[in-house]
C-alpha cells in the first residue's frame, strides 16, 4: 500500500494522541470526518498502523533496554517469542549487529528489574546479555 503526505500526516497525529476524533483530525488538516476514517481505515486495513495502544503516564517505573546473544544453535525467532510472554517484558526486537535481540523491560522498581532480567537469562539459548538502565525518556 502506498501513502502519501496526508497519510504521513495523519499517522503521526495518531502517534501523538490517538484518542483524537475523525472529526478533530479532518479540521486539523482540512478533510471531512469520513475522508479521515477512510484514510486510516486503509491504513490499517494496509498493515501501516497494527494497533492502537496507550501509554501509561507511570512517573516511577523503571525501565531498561537488554541486548541479548542468541547462541548460534538456536533460533532466534523461538527465543524472541519466549521472551516476550515473561512479565515486565514491554517490546521485543531483532536485530543485526553484535547483540540479536533488544528487549525494553518495565517495572515499577530495580529489583523487579533484576528479577525480570534473571529471568530473561534463564531462557534456553540466551547466551550474553548487556543491560543498560533508562535514566530518563525525553520525547
């Protein structure tokens, strides 16, 4: 599906509050209420937007980025998927480079934090981890 400048647009609205109405959207950008619920409905219908989500506005958790080594007899994608179903889990990625998966963990202190890594290298074929704290998030 290809986009165009509108849908840009649109999309990053949504990014900043997608509780904004059709209604609110279209008046921000001069379309009619239906031209913008029939722009996103495509959009995802297109598989560019794969769901909607919220952000909770919890101040005092903590969280962390985890790069982790998949042992090279071990398939990433089984790993990724165990990774992600562990509590405090919050995003699972695949990556290239040194480190093959990154993972974001929430908790709403540093020793969930550490339990939520002990568990994280106790799964099958995790071989190295490196963690880094989150201090602070600016946008």
């Amino acid at each position: 599906m290809s986009r165009d400048k509108t849908d840009e647009i649109i999309i990053e609205m949504l990014k900043k509050d997608s509780r904004q109405s059709f209604v609110e959207i279209g008046q921000k950008i001069g379309l009619s209420e239906s031209a913008v619920r029939r722009r996103v409905k495509n959009l995802t219908d297109g598989g560019i937007i794969k769901k909607f989500t919220i952000e909770t506005g919890d101040n005092n958790a903590t969280s962390a980025i985890i790069l982790i080594s998949v042992d090279s007899s071990t398939d990433t994608s089984k790993v990724s998927t165990k990774l992600s179903k562990l509590q405090g889990v919050y995003t699972v990625y695949e990556i290239t480079g040194q480190y093959d998966i990154a993972t974001v963990i929430r908790a709403p202190n540093i020793t969930e934090i550490n339990a939520c890594i002990d568990a994280l290298r106790k799964v099958p074929g995790v071989f190295d981890t490196n963690t880094v704290i989150i201090l602070r998030t600016v946008s």
